[in-house]
C-alpha cells in the first residue's frame, strides 16, 4: 500500500489530468489552484478540445513549465476526453479532474487509500457546488418500472445540504460518479471501454454501469473534498461555443436514446433531464448564442440586469409578506430563545 507522505510513490502511481467540462475560462483557476494543492512530484496532463488559439498560448505561457497540453482540434464529449486521458496516463491509477473543479488541499491521497483499501474501479470525492453546500457525495441509480419497462433516476446523495469544517459522512460504495472528480485505475477502465464516445450524455452513469458490469466497485471517499464551479451566467466569449456544444440538446436526446437501447433503461421519463438541460441552456444569452462576440454578451448582460430591476418589486413584496409572517425570527429571534432556554 503506498505511503501517503510518499510523494514519489504518488508520482509513480498516480497521474493528474485536467479536462474540458464546458467552459475554457475557468480552466486557469483550476490548473493555479490544484498545483497549489497537490504536493509534487507528479504528471499534470492538460486536455482541451477546440480552445481558441489565444487560450492555448496564455495556457502554455503560464504552466507550460508544470504541465503537458494535449491541443485536439474540434471540441470534445465527456467520454472523448476520458479516452484521451486513459491513452496519455503510463502510471496505474488516473485522477481525472474537470477545469471547473477547484481541488482543497490533502484531496489526493484520500481517494488513493480509499482505491488502495476497497479495490475499488474508481473513487470519487465530496463534491461542493458553494463553499458550504454539498453537490454530491455519492451517487445512487434509481430504477423503477411499469408495464416491462425501466425507468432510471439519478440521485445525488445529499445535495444541497450544508458542509462546514467536516461531517459524519462515511465512505460508501455508489453506484456511479459525477464526472467533476474521479480517480481511476487505468488499466481495467482500458480494458472494459468504460467511456462510450457515441454518448454526449449521460457519461457518468453509463461508465458507472460499465464498469460494474465488469465486477468492479465504485467507492465515495468523504475525506476528499473538492469545490465545483456551478455556472451562472456564460459571460466570456471564448466559452460560448463550447458551452453551446456541452449542452446542445440534439446531441443529448439521441445519446439518451442510444443510453436506453444500450441498457434497456429511460433516464428521461421523470422530466428532470429536459428540465435540467433548459436552465443549463438559458445560462447563454439569447444574442451570445446567435452572435459570439463581446457586444452580443454585453447586451445579454444589459436584458438580465432590466430582468433584475423589474423583478424588484416583486422582491420585495415577497420581502414584506415574510416579515408579516414571522420569517425573519429565524435570524434575529434565535439568540434570544436560546438565552431563554
């Protein structure tokens, strides 16, 4: 078993690549934070698939010196990149982390103990989409049926509940891993195809299924913690095209329908996928999206800032009736119940 302070056994064992989720912006916090994070020696592979020729020069001026690029022409699926990153790794094990993924310090080596101690195919952290608000810690797959047919839930264990310091939660099997952070063992992902180029969607569960049904768990490790940069609003220019083709959902109905033929399960039948991928495709301005470019961004920019101001009184009227109703002694009347009790 490899000896966590052991950073040359890390690098031997282990290496780190970071890909393309859906923005190329963000990728230079990543890269800054998770060197700053990860203690070396080790590998740090940089995929991109289709980053404007600007993007690729600041990247290779500014961590050239700690990473390798690897520069694909055309913008790439989730699968796609997984691939290229097996097919680049020569150590055992594979730590896979999205651009828009800030890793906290000591994230490694927890999931590589927990690989060590379960046997596990692949491990993923505690994912946080705000400081204190958990994403996922953990993901279940949940299956019903009706008249012989499945139907196919995702689940995100413990979503949306707060997180400080630590928690009591334990390392569990799950049945998948959301894609922002895992760490594989390469060679039976290789082995198994675990990554389906023709699916656009859903990567994470179709490689889960893959991967048991070639007898290997999947383990969520509560003592790795990483920060997910959920996006709010697609404001830089060399993000929109990328960002069209992450969510374009001519792309993500065929490989849902390609997903059931696959395993015989509907993912779509509980409305949360078309649900879901509108509020992601509303996050790109209407003009951004016909014309990529500073002024179009601008003027999106300027719509959503009138939204904002029309939508004020109705704020606070809302306001109002919370006060009317007592809304607001969850803040300030706390203190005094407790110096009552």
């Amino acid at each position: 078993m490899i000896h966590m302070s052991d950073g040359k056994n890390i690098a031997k064992r282990c290496t780190v690549c970071v890909v393309v989720r859906d923005r190329f912006s963000t990728t230079f916090r990543c890269l800054d934070n998770l060197i700053a994070n990860t203690p070396e020696p080790y590998e740090l592979v940089v995929i991109l698939g289709g980053a404007p020729a600007h993007v690729q020069k600041a990247l290779q001026e500014g961590f050239g010196h700690k990473a390798r690029f690897v520069f694909e022409k055309k913008f790439l699926n989730q699968a796609e990149y997984r691939n290229i990153a097996l097919r680049e790794t020569q150590t055992p094990l594979v730590a896979i982390v999205e651009n828009d993924v800030y890793v906290r310090p000591g994230w490694l080596p927890p999931l590589i103990r927990c690989l060590d101690e379960t046997g596990a195919g692949f491990v993923v952290p505690l994912v946080l989409e705000a400081p204190t608000i958990i994403h996922t810690a953990g993901n279940d797959l949940m299956i019903t049926h009706k008249n012989g047919k499945s139907y196919g839930h995702k689940v995100l264990r413990y979503a949306k509940i707060m997180y400080y310091e630590d928690s009591n939660i334990q390392r569990a099997r799950t049945d998948y891993g959301e894609l922002h952070c895992q760490l594989f063992q390469a060679e039976p992902a290789r082995r198994l195809e675990i990554f389906d180029e023709r699916l656009h969607e859903p990567t994470e569960v179709d490689s889960g299924l893959m991967m048991a049904k070639g007898g290997y768990e999947m383990w969520f490790e509560p003592t790795s913690v990483v920060d997910f940069d959920f996006p709010e609003r697609i404001t830089k220019v060399e993000d929109i095209r990328v960002y069209k083709f992450k969510w374009d959902q001519k792309n993500i109905v065929e490989s849902m329908a390609i997903f059931e033929k696959k395993w015989g399960i509907d993912l779509t039948a509980l409305r949360t996928w078309p649900v879901f991928l509108t509020s992601m495709n509303q996050r790109l301005g209407i003009w951004s999206r016909i014309f990529p470019s500073r002024w179009a961004v601008a003027v999106d920019e300027f719509y959503y800032l009138l939204k904002s101001w029309f939508k004020s009184p109705l704020v606070l009227w809302r306001k109002f009736k919370d006060w009317r109703v007592g809304h607001y002694r969850w803040q300030t009347g706390r203190g005094r119940a407790g110096k009552r009790g």
